[in-house]
C-alpha cells in the first residue's frame, strides 16, 4: 500500500474517532456565554457582536438544515457543525504531523520502509489525538460558537503551505499560496486567529527559496512575516473600509452626492488598480508582484464575506448588534470602538493620575439625514507616571486591589517597567497562560474559576510530591476536588511527550521546529501581549490560547518518532515503530481521553436551554424584561429567535441600552411584541446627543413627577441645561427624588395587581435615583417607565445587578428567575436576613406548572455557569417555601419540597456556596415537620465543611492564609447549622456539628484569632 493511501485512511480514521467523540459529548442545545447570539444570528441570518463573524453564520445556518424544520433541533445540529469542524481540524492536524514527520526521517531519494511508514502514522495518530482530548479545544468543539471554524481554517492554512513546499519546484505550485490567501481572506469571515500563522508561513517559503539561511536572512523574513500580518490585519481589514468611508465622506458632505457614491466610485478605483497591477505584473514578468497582487485580491474575495453583514443590517433585524448599516458605522463595528483601548506599549498604570484631556481628536462621524454628521470628537485622557509596556493599567477599584495584592505593592507605589514587566510574567503569562497550557497536557484540579487563590482552577498533575510542593498538601484533598469532574490527572506524561518531540525536533530539523515554535509563539505569548488582559475576567480564556496547543500537538506527535528513535534502537524498525507509537498513545491520547471524558460530556445537560424558558415563562404577557449579562441574555435570544418561545416578550438588555442603534430597535415591533413605549425622538438619543447627564442638586423638596424630569431631560431649551467644563451645555437631572403616581384602576383594569389585593395598592411610587448621572439608557428607561401606565408589565432579571434598578428595588416582587415591577405598598415585615419580596401565587405557579429545571437532577455533568444555576434554583424553592410557610399554606409549601427534592441534585455540593442555599432549606423544611431530610443536608453540609476547610487549613500552613472567604463563610453557617440544629430539637447532631466547629476554629484560630461574619 502506497504511503499516500494510508495517509488518508489513517488521517480519515482520526477524523472519525475525534468526530464521533464530540458528537456523543456535544450540548443538546444552545450553551452559555456567545453561542445563544450566534445560533440565533445563523438561523435569522442576523448581525452578532462586533467585529462580526458572517462565514461562520453562513456555515452554521447550513448545518440547521439538517434539523428538517424541527425548531428545537437547530442548535443540536449547529453543534454538530463545530463538532465536524473539529473532526475536520484533527484531519488537516494529522496531515501536517505527516508532513512534517517524512521530511524528517525520510531522505530525498530514500526508499519508504514499514517501519518508517509505521512512524510516520503512528506519529500523526499520536498529535492529532491529544488534541482531539485536550482540554481547551475539546471544549469548543461540542458548541456553536467560531473557535472549532477558527482552528479548522488555521489547520488547513498550515497544512497547505506543507503542501506548497512540497511542490515548490514544480510548475505552478504557487497555486498553494493563492489557495492559502483565499483561505485567510475566508477565515477574517470566522475569526481572526487564522492571520497569526503569517510568520510562520513566511519562514517556510523563506527556507524553501534560499539555498542558505542567514542571521540577516532571517531576521528580514521575521520582519517581513510581521509586515504581512500588520497589512492584512490593518491595511485590508480596517484601512480599505476606512478609505471608503472617508471617500463617502467628500462624496456625500463636499460633492452633495447620495450615500454610498464615495464607497463605489473608491470600489471602482481600486478593482481598476488591482486590475491594471495584475496586467502590468504579467507583462513585465514581475512574479512576486503577481504572486502579491493576486494574494491581495483573494483575501479581498474571502473578505467579502463582511457584506452579509451590512445587507442584513438594512433588513433591521431583531438583532442588529451595532447596526452597521452605512460605511462609518460599518468601519467602527469592524474596529471594535464599543470595546475602548487598552495600552500597549507606553500608557498609564492603574493609579496614574489623569492631568489633561487631549482635544480635537479623531472626529466621529454618524449618518445624518442628508449629511454625514459630527457625533463628536474622540478624546484621550493624559496621565502623569506613564510607564513602557503598561500591564497593570485599569483603574477599576477591583483590578487596582487585584495588582496590589498580587504583586504585594503599597498604595504609595506607581509601578515601574520592572513591576509590570513582572505582572506580565507572573500574572499574564505564567496564570493565565501556562496554567491553561498545563490543564491541557499536565492536568487539572477542577472546574471552578481561578482567581489566583491557589486552590481553584489550578493546574495539579497526579504526582503527590510534586503537586504537594505546589499547591500544599494533598493527603486529603477536599471534595471540591476530588469530587469534581474536571480533576484531570496526566502525571505530566503529554507534556513530557511535547518536550521530547521538540528537542528531537529541533536535533533533527532545525528549520521546521523553528516554524513551528514560532506558531507555538504567536499563537500563545503574542496573543497575551497583544491582549494585555485585565484581571477578574468573567471567565476563563483558554479558548483564545488554542491555536498553541496545537503547535505543540504537533511535537507531542513527533515525540513518538523520538521514543522510537531514542528507546527502541535494537528492536526491528517494525517493531519498534508499533512500540513507540503504542507509548505516545498511552502517554497522551489514552490518559487524556479517560481523565476528561466525563467533564467535557454535556450531551445530558439542558440549563442554558431551560433557563432561558424559565426566564420568560415568569414573565407575564407582553412583557418587558430588563437583562444585563451574556448568560441572561443569548439563552433567551436564542430560545425566543429560534424556537420561537414567548415571542411577545421583549428582552432589553441593560448593557446595550446606552447605544442609539439599540433603542431604535426597541421602537420597532419585533416578533409579537409591539414597539417599546419610548417616546424620545431618534435626534434626541442619536450618538453624541444625551450620552451622560449629570445630576445637579437644585435641592428641590419632595419627589418630582417622572414623566415631568423627562421632558426636562429631552428638553432643547438652554435654560434648561446646564454649563459643562468644555463650555457645552447639556441636560440634566436636578434631583433623585422621583415618582410615578399611580392610577388603582388603571393598575387592576390592565391585570398588575388582582382586584382582592386593591388595598395594597400605593398611590405613587416614589423612589431615589442610586447614580450621579443619568445616562441615554438609563433615560430610555425612564422614558418607558413614565409612559407605559402599567399597560405592560415590566421585570427585571433576577441576575441583574441591584445599582441596575435604579433605586427601584422597594417595589421589585420576584416570581421565579424575574422580579416583577409592582405599585405596592412596602412590606414592613420584611427581614433583614430575608429581604426578597416574592409575588407568591405567581412564583408558585411558575415552580410547580411552567418551569423545567435543565436535568440538573440526571445530568452527567454539569459545567460551572450551569452549576451555579443550581444556587439560584435552589434559593427560589427555599424562599418560596419560606413565604407559603408564612402565610399558613402548609400543604403547598409541601409540594413545593417535593418538587426541590425530584428535580434539583440535592445530593452534590458545587463549592461552600452550596451549602449557604442548602442550609436555608434545611430551615424550612424543620418548620415543615421534614426532620430526616434536614438533618440530612445538615449532617452532609457539615461534613462537606469540614474537609474543605481542613484542606484549606493545610494548606494555609505551608502556602499561607488562602480561601479566606471560603473559611470564613463555612464557619459563619456551621455556627447557625448548630443553633438551628438545637432549636429543631436534633442535640445529637447539633452536638456533632459543634464538634466539627471546635475542632476547625481550634486549627483556624491563627488565621483568625477574632471570628467574624463572612463577608456576603
């Protein structure tokens, strides 16, 4: 059999075991964070956060097909199409490690043994499988979202320039490059990770052409490799997009043409240049220039993806992120400008002080009616104590604490270049770069966020000695680990592989294992520099590192070849061949996939699914529901866009709500849901009209009609406004005291409150404003709020952070995972340790009959954002319960234990968290007469807290005081477990449990020699 066909069979075989391994373990449905947006945007065809990913809609759209019209099969099958995707990234890995492995072991001229075929196999099989198990990119092959495109384009780019290489000398095998640009224009469509494998590239075509590489030589190729980067990146990217527009600009606002004669006629112009560079190219036999302008019009052709995004823009679809519909507003969704700037080579650190602003920037444009007009001028701060390479630069209070304690700095230091440089290292690369690297070939120590702690989210590998020296003492590791799906064991064994792989690499083939280093490179660290991250992220951001676990795939592959080579000398080259390829799959492929098959399964879980119906299903008719974050918004764009779930909801997210494109779409109808009750005038809230007001205290007495600080707010009169440092004039709000006076039957005629409740109804609804400024969404929202009349009913997200509600909170009743906007008097019985309102006929009404819960309960695996539902599920049945137990309805609060013990995993512990939840229940269900089942969770929750806080006292120890809040907290309700133990009559346990207690504050006390409340 010829090498060729069992390259393919081979390469097709690791194809199908990656595929079918992210098929079975793939989300039934739409996952968390961005896939909610992106399914929903690839099914309507609609426009995702910027910088936009049109080809991979396009993609995925195709991949819903296969749903056959069944609305709640389309996310399944898009999830198929990145686990394709993924499968496919495996192949091209497969044929590059071939590649790369021939050209080393395999002379020009020399004849291909067995074993040599064996070791060339057996080394492809070997790379391309631990990347198929490792960690970060298992992780985004079995969801929509654009990483597994994103590493199926970059794989195909890096296989192809192999292939140009090996055809270099023949006729017309320039066709690969061309072939690869197309690729890379395609793949700015996806995502941007494509473009960092230039250098790389360059390298290979600068080794294939020069029969002797030179220090110079290879210093210009870097530097051209780079050049080549910063023209597609800038040049193509932003500067051809730029140039239109400006073009547009003379156009429209110096030549009184219509929109869009200065982006054709600059079309025009530089088609007709490409055109007339490719004839003179040709005629002058000038190959390079050809090669580059042929280059440069097929990454124009795979660019042109990016017009999807404006065609559907002009539709004015339900999401229209940005609403890129003319070419600024097109060149600033490119450009990511909602996101701000960070520093990167010479800026401020976080306690520099701001001494100036600079003036007369960049100036804004927006579309106007007939013009395009200023929005406004771009302005940078000036700060004193600049430092070079700015990596603690946030002045966020959180991100400003976080480089202090990190970095042990007093608040009398500015940073210098040795301490960001140090932050850099130790922070930004050593954290939240090889931690990462180490989870995907070293191992894991679970799934919770690591924020630096040292026992969350670490990297752990197997070996005691070892990761005792690290991480403390692990003789009685805690059941957050142990316990944890995600504690990943390698004992080092792909991580050693890798290292082989290179070094025999590097012996063997200096000039390729520099390639491949290099992609290793900007693939990883350059990412981290460019990046410049900020501590405290959200989550996790391994999935920004892949395209470096995959260079170094590449040498755990090649590893085999060094095992083979180094070990097994004096076998046959057969037999040997088979060995060492049976030791690289054991060593990494096998151990992998056996340690984290259980935490990347999610082929049982339906949270993110479940959660978005719950959302909606607390909402009444025709509701307004007020969101804020990615998780409590795509969910439910998704189940609302695609499944077409309570289509007369109309979801307003908070974070969006500052930006004119956004409220226009609210004034819109969408689905079943009328436009919004938003009186403003587009002109009024256009970018740059209203973005910040300030408040002014005219020490007004009383509260202020709400309808009336509006009008005041959108007012054009100059008396009106006051004066700015600037010498502009602007609106403003000129007292926090404000109010809603309420019409009782206008309240009951539209069904805000029942009839038999007419008495609790408030005449107004007074409130204070909680900020120093009101901004456009923020009016927005004070807009609807004036002029709705209670005629819809409006809800705020019950994970909408409490400074969102605007000082509302008095009147906010919770009927599930929504609390609803009421006109009811304040509830004076409220408790300090239970100060919820709940609106409990409908909340029990939502639990019992609307609800579905996500197999919470059967689920073989739940990630963290799905596990932290189970708190807030878990604090819904209790408070619930709580409030039927207080108004007498004994039987109902009953059914409502019932149903917390039949579908949520009453038995599994996600963090000390879970017991806070778990211990409010477990009062309940003593005032219920539910005795065994609350010393259950009591006995349990106790046992729990006492090995994790052992651990923590261990490791305290040996690494100093770590999890503070953890020991702080699990001490504060291991107390009121024992009080409320006592008072339920339970001695026995109470007795236990204050056993426990002595024994941990006796071990803890040097850590807190003054026990105190957590810090909640």
């Amino acid at each position: 059999m010829n090498y060729s066909k069992v390259n393919n069979i081979v390469g097709w075989i690791c194809f199908l075991i990656a595929t079918i391994t992210y098929v079975l373990t793939l989300e039934p449905s739409a996952s968390f964070w961005d896939c909610g947006e992106f399914i929903a945007s690839a099914f309507r065809m609609q426009v995702v956060h910027q910088p936009g990913a049109p080809l991979f809609l396009m993609i995925q759209r195709f991949f819903s097909i296969f749903a056959a019209g069944d609305l709640t099969r389309i996310a399944y099958w898009m999830n198929v199409g990145s686990a394709v995707s993924s499968g496919a990234t495996i192949l091209f890995l497969f044929w590059t490690i071939t590649a790369l492995a021939k050209k080393t072991v395999l002379k020009a001229g020399e004849e291909l043994t067995t074993g040599k075929l064996i070791s060339i196999m057996g080394a492809g099989a070997v790379g391309a499988l631990a990347y198929t198990f490792s960690d970060s990119f298992w992780f985004s092959a079995v969801e929509s979202e654009v990483y597994a495109q994103s590493s199926l384009f970059t794989a195909i780019v890096f296989w192809a320039i192999l292939k140009w290489e090996a055809h270099a000398d023949e006729p017309r095998a320039d066709r690969w490059l061309l072939f690869i640009a197309y690729i890379m224009g395609l793949s700015i469509g996806i995502h941007l990770l494509n473009l960092l494998t230039i250098p790389a590239l360059a390298f290979i075509y600068y080794f294939k052409r020069t029969d002797k590489a030179t220090p110079s030589g290879i210093f210009k190729t870097l530097i051209v490799g780079i050049l080549i980067l910063a023209v597609i990146q800038y040049g193509i990217i932003q500067y051809l997009v730029s140039f239109g527009a400006y073009f547009d600009l003379f156009f429209v606002n110096t030549l009184g043409l219509g929109f869009g004669t200065g982006v054709l006629f600059f079309a025009i112009l530089l088609i007709g240049a490409l055109v007339w560079g490719i004839r003179y190219s040709i005629k002058h036999q000038k190959k390079l220039l050809n090669l580059g302008l042929l280059s440069v019009v097929l990454i124009i052709f795979g660019y042109g993806s990016f017009s999807m995004i404006i065609i559907r823009a002009k539709a004015d679809p339900n999401l229209n992120n940005s609403a890129p519909k003319d070419a600024f507003s097109f060149l600033s969704y490119l450009n990511r400008e909602q996101y701000g700037d960070r520093p990167l080579l010479y800026g401020p650190n976080y306690n520099s002080e701001r001494t100036g602003v600079t003036e007369g920037g960049k100036t804004i444009w927006r579309k106007g009616k007939d013009k395009y007009e200023v929005a406004g001028k771009k302005t940078d701060y000036e700060y004193s104590n600049n430092t070079l390479l700015p990596r603690m630069y946030s002045d966020d209070a959180r991100h400003a604490g976080f480089y202090k304690e990190w970095m042990h700095l007093d608040d009398s230091k500015n940073p210098n270049l040795v301490d960001n440089v140090g932050f850099l290292a130790s922070y930004q690369i050593g954290y939240m770069y090889m931690r990462y690297f180490f989870w995907n070939f070293v191992g894991r120590q679970n799934d919770e966020q690591g924020q630096g702690s040292g026992f969350e989210g670490e990297w752990i590998s197997g070996i005691k000695p070892i990761d005792s020296w690290l991480r403390g003492d692990q003789s009685h590791l805690p059941p957050s680990t142990v316990d944890n799906k995600a504690y990943n064991r390698f004992f080092f064994l792909p991580l050693i592989m890798g290292i082989i792989g290179a070094l025999w690499h590097f012996k063997r083939n200096q000039k390729d294992a520099g390639v491949v280093a290099l992609l290793f490179f900007f693939t990883g660290i350059a990412i981290v520099l460019y990046l410049n991250q900020k501590p405290l992220e959200p989550r996790e951001r391994d999935y920004a590192y892949v395209g470096s676990f995959y260079a170094f795939a590449i040498w755990i592959g090649l590893g085999a070849l060094a095992i083979k080579e180094w070990l097994f000398k004096k076998l046959t080259p057969a037999t040997g061949a088979i060995a060492a390829t049976v030791i690289g799959l054991l060593a990494a492929p096998v151990i992998m996939a056996q340690q984290g098959w259980d935490d990347h399964d999610r082929s049982t879980k339906l949270v993110p699914h479940d959660i978005a119906l719950d959302y909606l299903q607390s909402c009444a008719p025709n509701a307004i529901l007020f969101t804020y974050g990615d998780n409590d918004t795509y969910p439910l764009w998704y189940i609302q866009e695609v499944e077409n779930v309570r289509p007369d909801v109309r979801i307003v997210n908070l974070s969006l709500f500052d930006t004119d494109w956004y409220i226009n779409g609210l004034r819109q109808k969408q689905n079943e849901s009328a436009p919004l009750p938003i009186t403003m005038k587009p002109e009024q809230y256009v970018q740059g009209e209203r973005d910040v007001m300030p408040y002014d205290d005219y020490k007004i007495a009383g509260s202020i009609e709400l309808k009336n600080v509006v009008d005041l707010l959108l007012s054009n009169d100059d008396s009106d406004k006051v004066p700015m440092q600037d010498g502009s004039k602007s609106n403003f709000l000129p007292t926090k005291n404000l109010k809603i006076t309420v019409d009782p039957q206008q309240v009951i005629s539209t069904g805000t409150v029942s009839a038999a409740d007419a008495s609790k109804i408030a005449t107004e609804v007074d409130w204070k404003f909680n900020k120093g400024y009101v901004t456009k969404g923020t009016l927005a929202m004070f807009d609807i709020l004036a002029h709705n009349n209670w005629k819809r009913p409006i809800y705020f997200a019950s994970t909408v952070p409490s400074e969102q509600y605007n000082g509302l909170d008095k009147y906010l009743y919770s009927e599930g995972l929504a609390l609803r906007l009421l006109p009811l008097k304040a509830d004076t019985t409220a408790t300090e340790d239970k100060p919820e309102q709940l609106n409990t006929p409908a909340m029990y009404n939502n639990v019992m009959t609307k609800f579905k819960w996500g197999n919470m309960k059967t689920a073989k695996y739940l990630d963290p954002q799905s596990s932290d539902d189970t708190f807030i599920f878990t604090n819904i049945f209790s408070s619930l319960t709580s409030s039927l137990i207080k108004d007498g309805k004994i039987d109902e609060a009953k059914k409502v234990v019932d149903k917390y013990f039949a579908v949520m995993p009453t038995d599994k512990f996600f963090g000390i968290r879970t017991v806070v939840v778990k211990f409010y229940m477990a009062e309940n269900l003593y005032k219920l007469g539910e005795t065994a089942r609350a010393n259950d969770i009591m006995d349990k929750s106790g046992e729990y807290i006492n090995k994790e806080l052992n651990y923590l006292a261990d490791i305290s120890q040996s690494k100093g005081l770590t999890g503070s809040q953890n020991i702080q907290t699990g001490l504060y309700y291991l107390d009121r477990m024992i009080k409320t133990t006592k008072a339920a009559g339970q001695d026995k346990l109470s007795d236990k449990l204050q056993k426990t207690f002595n024994a941990l504050e006796s071990r803890l006390s040097a850590f807190f020699p003054q026990q105190q409340g957590p810090q909640q």
